[in-house]
C-alpha cells in the first residue's frame, strides 16, 4: 500500500491539532502569569522592566520543554 501525501496528512493532521492546540494554552497561560507576577511582586523588589525580556523568554523555554514532556504522549 502506498501512502500519498494528502493520506498522511488526514491522519497526521487531527492527531498534532490537540496537543498543539494544549500547547499553545500553555505558553499563553505561563507568559500571562509570568508577567502578572512580575508585575506584583518583581516591581516592587526593584526588578525593573528591562529584565522582563530576560525573564519571559526563560520561562517561555521552561514552559515549552514541560509542554513538550506533558503532550508528546498524547501526539504519538
């Protein structure tokens, strides 16, 4: 049997849609309470906005390697 490109796409794509779908709720969720933190307790402790990058992109890896460990499973 010979699997054409639109086959493996129609079964591939509905598998990956969930999990990138979770994913993305993830980082959106992480940067939003990243920033909501800082916002309350990093201003006040002297944090100033120029670390914010720094910090955002930190977390934005963490919580990209811990959607990746929580949702391959569910993509496979």
């Amino acid at each position: 049997m010979i699997l054409t490109a639109a086959a493996v796409q129609t079964v591939v794509a509905p598998r990956i849609f969930l999990p990138l779908c979770l994913g993305l709720a993830v980082l959106l969720i992480g940067a939003l309470t990243r920033i909501w933190l800082w916002w309350q307790f990093g201003l006040p402790a002297g944090i100033g906005p120029g670390a914010l990058p720094l910090i955002a992109l930190g977390g934005l890896l963490n919580d990209a390697v811990v959607a990746l460990y929580l949702l391959a499973p569910l993509a496979l």
